[in-house]
C-alpha cells in the first residue's frame, strides 16, 4: 500500500480562500434578498393584541433610543447594521401595555409604524422589533419611539437596542439604551389666538 500524500501548501492555502469566497458570496446574496420580519410572531404567548382594557393604567411613558441602521468605518466607507429593538417587562406582577412603536429616520421622517394598536406584555416577558442589516432607510440618526403603560406600582421597562453588522470576517456590535422623554407631540408652533 502506497502512503497517502498530504496536500501541499499551496493547494490548502487555494482550498481556503476558495471557501472563504464562497461562504462571503452566500452571506452577501442573504443580506439583500432577506424577508423583512418586524416582530418575532413566537412571542404570541406572552405578546397579544389587547383585546380589553380593564386594567388600571396610571403610568404612562415615552422612550426615545438611538439606532444606527449604518455607521461610517475607517477609509470612509458605510457598515449597515442589523438592529435589534428590545421592550422588556421588569415587574412581576403587572402587565406593560406597548401602545406604539415607531422607526425614524436621520431627517425624523417615520418610516415604519410597529404597532397600531395596543400589545400587552406579561410580567418579566421581552419582546422584540428587528431591522434587517440589508435596510439602511434609517440611516446614522434613526431612532425609535416606544409608547408604553402599566398601572402606578409597575416597575419601569427596559427598553434598549442592539446593533450589529459584518462584512468579510469582519464584524461589530454594540447597544443603546433608551430615554425617557416627554411627550409633546400634540404641541403645536403657531401662535396663540387672544
């Protein structure tokens, strides 16, 4: 029997650049032909639609969190990002109520309206909103908008994002958390009648 030959340097180092290719190549057709999906649909245990409210919501609150669905890198170029929304009951005996959920852009344009109507989260439940990587629409200023309710003696949520991104071999991740904010939306600039 003759001894098998390894293969030579030249062969593993063609071997593994060819597969590196390959799996780049893959990575890149799934980035553009993903299927958007807004909400994570197993969450339907613990995340439905509000049917009835009979429960006694004292508490109500606005949070602003900063995304990035892009972020400039060295030699100027653009990584998009894959942002990831997360809403998170901390209490454990009330429900939080999510009233809206809403995704602007840099200019503050709003590019997509999460929910319409009222989602109730059970106690110490998380939820979730995803951004694909392949949808830059929000750009370096983008941001969410949570409106949320409980009764008085909630705990407060936590709602925070992930953004995450990679090109080749290389990637990056990082989060933000959300803010408080008063909700002046109803404000209005014009001046007062007398």
């Amino acid at each position: 029997m003759r001894a098998s030959a390894s293969p030579s340097p030249v062969h593993t180092i063609f071997v593994s650049l060819l597969c590196s290719f390959i799996l780049t190549a893959c990575d890149d057709w799934t980035l553009e032909n993903e299927v958007l999906q807004p909400n994570n649909t197993d969450d339907s245990s613990f995340f439905y639609l509000l049917k009835e409210n009979n429960l006694s919501l004292t508490q109500e609150k606005t949070v602003y969190v900063p995304v990035y669905s892009d972020i400039f890198v060295s030699g100027g170029g653009k990584l998009n990002l894959a942002i990831t929304l997360s809403i998170r009951n901390t209490d454990f005996k009330y429900p939080l109520i999510v009233n809206n959920v809403n995704y602007y852009n840099t200019a503050g344009k709003l590019i997509e309206n999460y929910l319409k109507v009222p989602y109730l989260l059970e106690p110490m439940a998380s939820t979730h909103f995803f951004v694909s990587q392949a949808d830059a629409r929000g750009g370096i200023g983008a941001n969410f908008i949570v409106k949320w309710s409980a009764n008085k003696l909630a705990n407060k949520p936590v709602v925070e994002a992930v953004m995450a991104g990679s090109t080749g071999t290389q990637g990056m991740s990082f989060m933000s958390t959300g803010r408080e904010i008063e909700d002046n939306e109803q404000a209005s600039f014009a001046p007062k009648s007398e």
